[in-house]
C-alpha cells in the first residue's frame, strides 16, 4: 500500500532527514535522494537562513514536514499561533502528508522540548483524536501520527500502547508514521513482544515508516538517533513492508551524525525490503 | 487521574531542577518525598522505580535546555566563567521555562530575568546588574532575532526617488539598534573564533585561548558603542554607527519621516551642517547597500530601550 490517502496518494521511497552538516554536500554534489523529511519547528520563522536554504532544497527536492511540537496528547487545546505559521509553511513545502508524534510536552504554557508518553486511557485518545481532528481541517493536509519511544508507564493506563495508536487512528480518522524503531526500543523498555504490536496496527492507515539507531544501557534502552539501524530493527522493517506492502521510509539520524554518503547509504539498505517479493497481510 | 492533572504533576516534576549531581530532586517544591509523588502516577519495572523512570525525562529535560542556552550565550558565558553561567542558567531555566515551540526563544525574557536577579550575574554585582553582563546579554539576544526575524521588501532607487524631509521610510523589521556601555561585539566575535578554532586545536592550544579570553574580558575597557545587529546574505553582522545614525535610525523605526527624524539624530550633536550633510549621503548609500530602508507601512512599530 504505498499510495493511500493518508500520504497524499504519493509513492515516495528511501528518504532521510534533512540535517544542517549536510548542506554543503547537497548544495554541492547535488545527489540524487528520493525525499527529505524536514523538522517543521526548524523552518517556522519569519526570515533568514533556514527558509532561504530551504527554498533552495526546495527547487531540487521533495520534502515532507515532520513536526515535534504539535503535542496531540496535551490535555490543552492546540496552540492556535502553531498552526498558524505550521499551516505557512505547510503551503511554502506542499508537504503531500504531514507528521508529527502521539506525544504530549507541554502544559499551562511551560514547554519541555520533549516527546512525554501519554497515558492509555480513552480520555487521552479521545483528546488526542479531536486535536488531530482539528489540526488536519485547518491545516488542509493528511496527518499521521508516529508512536514515540516512551521510558515510563502509568497506572492509569487502560490498554496498551497499540490499542491506543487504533483507538487514536480510527476516532481522528488519520494516517500512521510507524516508526519501528521506536516499537523496539519501547518494547524494550517495557517487556512486550514488538511482532504483537505491529501485527495489530491497521495497516491500511500506514503513510510512512521511519527506521533509526539508538543506544542500549543497562537498565534501558534510549532512542538517539546516533547509530546505524540495528538488525533486530531491520526484521522488524522487514515484517512490517511484508504486512503493509512498500511505503515510503525514513532514516533519523540526528546526533553524531555522519557524512551524506554514509547516512544515505544506511537508509538505501531499506531497499533491499522494499523490493523484496510481498506478500502483503501477513 | 484526569489527564490534565496527571500532566500537570509530570511536568512539574520533570521540570524541577536536578540536583547539584545532576540527579532528580529528592523532595518537590512543597516538601514532598518525590519517591512517593511519582509512584502515585507512573508505573515501576522490573529494572527501574518510578522515579528512576522518570528521572530519565527531566535529566533529558535539563540537558536540552541547558545546552541551548549555552549555544546561545557563549559571550555571556565567557564573561561569567563557566560555573557561574552554570548556575544562572539554571536558576534562570527554573524561574522561566520554555513558552515557545522553539528553544530559539528561550533566552527572550533573561534580560529582564538578571535586572531583577542581578546576583547570577558574577561576584561583587549583587545589587544592580553589571552592564557588560546586560551588554552581552542584549547583543546576544539581538543577534538571535536578527538571524530569523522577518524581511521587508527593500526601498530600492525608484521609491527614493520622491525622497524630501515629509518622506517616510521604515526600517528592516530584523535590524537591532543597541547603544552600549562596553565593547561587546568584539569581545563575542572573538568568542566565536575561538568556538570555532575548538573542534581542531589540541587541548594546550585550548587552554591557552582560554586564558587568553579570560584576560580580554577582564581588560575589557567602558566604551559607549552604538550597533546595529544586522543580517546580509543571511548572516548576521554587527556594524559600529554613529550616535547621530542611531538617532536617526531609531526614528525612522518610529515612524518619523525622514526630515523630522534627520532632526531627531542630530538633535544634541556638534557636528557642522556640512559635516551633517556628508554623514547623511554615507550613511544613506550604506543603508540602501545593504537594503536596511523599507516601507514604513508593513512595519511592526517598535520602541527600542536603551
């Protein structure tokens, strides 16, 4: 299913983050990349630099906008300025499909940067649902959520973690960013089985995959973006493209980031899943 | 446990500031065992309490914020030494969290912050903010706005061509006026090559820069400058003005047009009309160079405070 109205009915492939390291190589070698996945937040100004570099990326490249701050988990409605200039940059990119995460982070105005589990309850999703709701009526454009990695639990939780992604998805009616990686970190950290959960996501709903590295300690397992895809994390991928068919993919690196070529190579080793023979609804 | 409320008792205690290790408080703000207060709304495993859980978030917290603030000030941070600019930071991180989707607009309220906690701002200054300390602070906060701030459309040749005294002009929404006590610009543009010499000298070639700075702060000599924080081709540049420029510019931005605001720059200068009237042909040409004039009409009026 790589086309689905969740992703604007597009086919995009291997893309990788847009990251500021990397400009001089772009704008120089010009190399050929399916997409760019770009930090809205990053671009949701008024002037300057980044929306001229941008403008620029834009000449050459797709982009699609992943946002970290929309906070659809917040108790709070969404914050109306946000979406405002969201909305500005959402017609500057003609991002096909927008994403952000089923997080929460913010509350009485204090902001913690941060992406903050929420709790599993049919409060929150049914908050959550609504604001995605509204996000995407004003905003004119498909949204997908992602499942952020989470490092605690709540006692109030009435599900788990994927029957809240369903819940959320079919009240708001909207796409999934599966990121897999996330799936095992969590999975990790919280003793369930990563295949229960992707065998029961709504496959259909699925807009985009994102794959990434991440850091294991003793005690837990922490999602930084700052190492290769690890195998267990490729089988993972490799189950859910068999479930869901070829969908466009995404590699985060984000810390210690290496050269263009090397992060760029690490993504393209998705393609070896994704043309891979399907059988799709496994 | 509504949602709000639970959101509201996680932030809080993600929020409050670390320990002098870097470890979660051991009691909240009202006195309570923090041990207890987590465990009331996150789950423990089989590897981590609920605190330890949660410690995980607000030592994250910390960091980030820190850290941003520590991109942002590196002049104020040499001016300070790294364990006071420590300890601002985070008694001024806990006072004024983040209130924007951006951590670019984290530093916006630590002017204001320091005037009215003028201990964090060094030894010997406990009862009025040091002004290279507020120099520095301004200037960096200006070369923030500066970066990203909105561009007007540039007054090119063919709108000066009614140029007269009723004419009125704006000025670029990203240009910062500042008028100074202390040579600051200097001070942070050397802080920024030596930021940027970091990632390649060794650690004795560091150590040596570092005294280096130290000392140049310490000689830094009171010396009133005027600056106007600007951007060309997307970067941001500190250019030296005039007290009469700054004036003029000042009142350009308040919507003066351009005879009564030549007034207003020259108001209390001593400079003969034709020195005045060779100033006003430079300094028009560099401004037109570098497309600071705009229309007056789209332009955010703003008071700049001194």
């Amino acid at each position: 299913m790589p086309a689905n109205r969740f992703n604007g009915f597009t086919d995009y492939g291997i893309g990788i983050g847009l990251r500021i390291p990397h400009y001089a190589h772009i704008f120089e070698k010009k190399p050929v990349v399916d997409w760019f996945e770009i930090i809205s937040e990053n671009y949701m100004i008024d002037g300057g630099r980044p929306l001229a570099t941008l403008d620029l990326i834009l000449e050459r490249y797709r982009v699609v906008q992943h946002g970290v701050s929309m906070y659809f988990g917040s108790a709070e409605p969404l914050n109306r300025e946000h979406l405002r200039r969201l909305k500005a940059l959402v017609k500057r990119t003609k991002t096909p499909w927008l994403t952000d995460h089923l997080c929460w982070g913010s509350v009485d105005g204090a902001y913690s940067h941060d992406l903050l589990p929420v709790p599993y309850t049919f409060e929150a999703a049914k908050i959550t649902a609504s604001k995605v709701r509204e996000a995407r009526d004003y905003l004119e454009v498909p949204i997908a959520v992602e499942n952020v990695s989470s490092y605690a639990e709540f006692h109030c939780s009435e599900m788990a973690e994927w029957e809240f992604l369903n819940e959320v998805v079919e009240r708001a009616d909207c796409g999934i960013l599966l990121d897999v990686n996330n799936i095992y970190v969590s999975s990790k950290n919280h003793n369930f089985d990563p295949y229960e959960y992707l065998n029961s996501i709504p496959g259909e709903r699925v807009a985009q995959i994102h794959i990434a590295g991440h850091s294991t300690f003793t005690k837990f397992t922490l999602d930084t973006h700052d190492h290769p895809v690890i195998d267990p994390v490729w089988k993972l991928y490799d189950h859910a493209i068999r479930r869901i068919g070829p969908t466009a993919t995404l590699l985060e690196w984000d810390d210690r980031i290496p050269s263009f070529d090397e992060v760029h190579a690490e993504a393209r080793k998705a393609e070896q899943y994704i043309h891979a023979p399907v059988a799709v609804g496994l | 446990m509504m949602l709000l409320e639970l959101q509201r008792r996680m932030a809080k205690a993600v929020m409050q500031p670390l320990t002098g290790s870097d470890r979660i408080a051991l009691k909240t703000r009202d006195g309570r065992p923090m041990r207890i207060e987590i465990s009331e709304f996150i789950r423990p495993n089989d590897r981590l309490t609920s605190i330890e859980r949660l410690e995980i978030y607000s030592r994250s917290y910390w960091f980030r914020v820190l850290d941003s603030l520590c991109d942002d000030f590196p002049g104020l941070r040499a001016v300070l030494g790294k364990r006071a600019f420590h300890r601002l930071s985070r008694a001024y991180l806990s006072d004024c969290p983040s209130q924007s989707f951006t951590l670019g607009n984290l530093g916006s309220r630590l002017e204001r912050w320091l005037q009215r906690n003028p201990e964090y701002a060094g030894s010997g200054h406990a009862l009025a903010l040091d002004p290279l300390v507020r120099d520095m602070v301004r200037l960096e906060w200006a070369h923030i706005e500066a970066f990203d701030s909105v561009a007007e459309k540039v007054l090119g040749p063919e709108d000066l061509l009614e140029l007269g005294p009723s004419f009125r002009a704006g000025l670029q929404p990203y240009i910062r006026l500042l008028a100074l006590e202390y040579p600051v610009d200097e001070l942070r543009i050397h802080v920024n090559q030596a930021s940027e010499e970091h990632g390649t000298a060794s650690n004795a070639v560091l150590k040596q820069k570092h005294r280096n700075l130290t000392r140049r702060v310490r000689r830094l000599k009171r010396e009133r400058i005027y600056l106007a924080v600007h951007r060309f081709n997307s970067m941001v540049y500190y250019r030296r003005i005039a007290a009469e420029e700054y004036g003029l510019l000042n009142a350009l931005r308040e919507g003066q047009p351009i005879g009564m605001a030549i007034q207003t720059g020259f108001k209390n200068s001593s400079v003969t009309s034709d020195e005045q009237r060779s100033m006003l042909e430079k300094w028009f040409a560099a401004w037109a160079e570098l497309g600071w004039l705009c229309p007056p009409a789209r332009v955010k009026i703003e008071k700049v405070t001194e």
